[in-house]
C-alpha cells in the first residue's frame, strides 16, 4: 500500500481542485461548440446540397411541362388527320353517289358525243350539257338513258333542258338526269 503525503496547505489543494474542474468545463464547451460548428456547417452543406437538387428537379419539371404542352398541340394536330384520313379511307371504300352517277352518265354516252359539262346537286340530280355531231348518236345517248336494263333501274327520269341546232349535223343539249 502506498502512502500519500501532501504538503500543500488546504486552500491551495480546493484551488486546484476548482481550477482542475473549471479547466474540465472549458475543454467541455470547446469541444461542444466544435461540435455544433460542425453541426451547423452540415446542416447548412446538406441544405445547399438540397436546394441545388430542389433547382434542377424543378428544372426538369419546368421542361417536362413545356414538352407535354407541345406534345399536345401536336396530339390535337395527329388527332385532327386521323379523323380526316378515316374520312378519306371512308370515301375510298364507299364510292359516293355523285362518283355512281358519272359514271353511269358516261357509261351510257356514244363516243361521238362531247361532254361540255358534268355535274351534280345534293339530291343527285346530274346536269349534263353536251354536243353532237350528229342526230342518231344523240338519239342512241337519249335511248341509253331511257333503258332501264342498261341503267339498272339508277336512271328515274331524263329532262331535256336545253335542245338546239348549231350548224349542220351539230347539235347542243342539255339534260337533267334524276339519279335514284
């Protein structure tokens, strides 16, 4: 067992003592605030960190946004031909009555005869003006519209509009030609 002696009068051992303790508390508080300096300097590298994050996400919203803005023009746009392609094909699978009557009207026409004018109203009238150089071919077109074999029953009446002589063996006519 070891002896302990102390020499130093009392009031110089409780200063040490408190001088000791004091010493103790110092080295606490620099050590604490070493670490809230080193807190702090985290809290504020993460925000930075973070806020840059926050920009450059908020960056690709901003462009994501404007993308899905001009893909909805040209959305609108495909939409728009769509619609008028489906029309299109629509047509194309579907011959029109207009497209039924020429060709009907230019089925049942000579060779001889010259179409000035082809045409046809909503209600499928087809007005047709021509010229012939000669009264028998204008008698077979006449007989060829009349004919309900040759016309299919497509033909309901033929109106002469317009008859007149133009020269020798030239005529000119116009018809109105009511499709069913």
């Amino acid at each position: 067992m070891k002896l302990s002696i102390n020499l130093l009068p009392p009031e110089v051992a409780k200063k040490e003592f408190y001088k000791s303790r004091l010493q103790l508390i110092n080295q606490l508080s620099v050590v604490g605030l070493i670490l809230m300096i080193v807190l702090t300097g985290s809290i504020l590298l993460l925000r930075l960190l973070q806020g840059q994050e926050l920009n450059t996400a908020s960056q690709q919203l901003t462009e994501a946004t404007d993308q899905v803005q001009s893909l909805k023009s040209r959305e609108g746009l495909l939409l728009n031909f769509k619609t008028r392609l489906d029309k299109l094909i629509g047509y194309s699978q579907n011959p029109s009555k207009a497209i039924t009557a020429f060709d009907l009207v230019d089925s049942l026409k000579p060779a001889n005869i010259r179409t000035v004018y082809l045409g046809i109203d909503r209600l499928a009238d087809v007005t047709f003006s021509g010229e012939s150089s000669g009264s028998a071919d204008l008698g077979v077109f006449f007989s060829n519209l009349t004919d309900d074999q040759k016309t299919n029953g497509q033909i309901l009446k033929v109106r002469s509009d317009n008859l007149s002589r133009v020269g020798a063996n030239r005529y000119k006519f116009d018809l109105i030609i009511d499709i069913n």
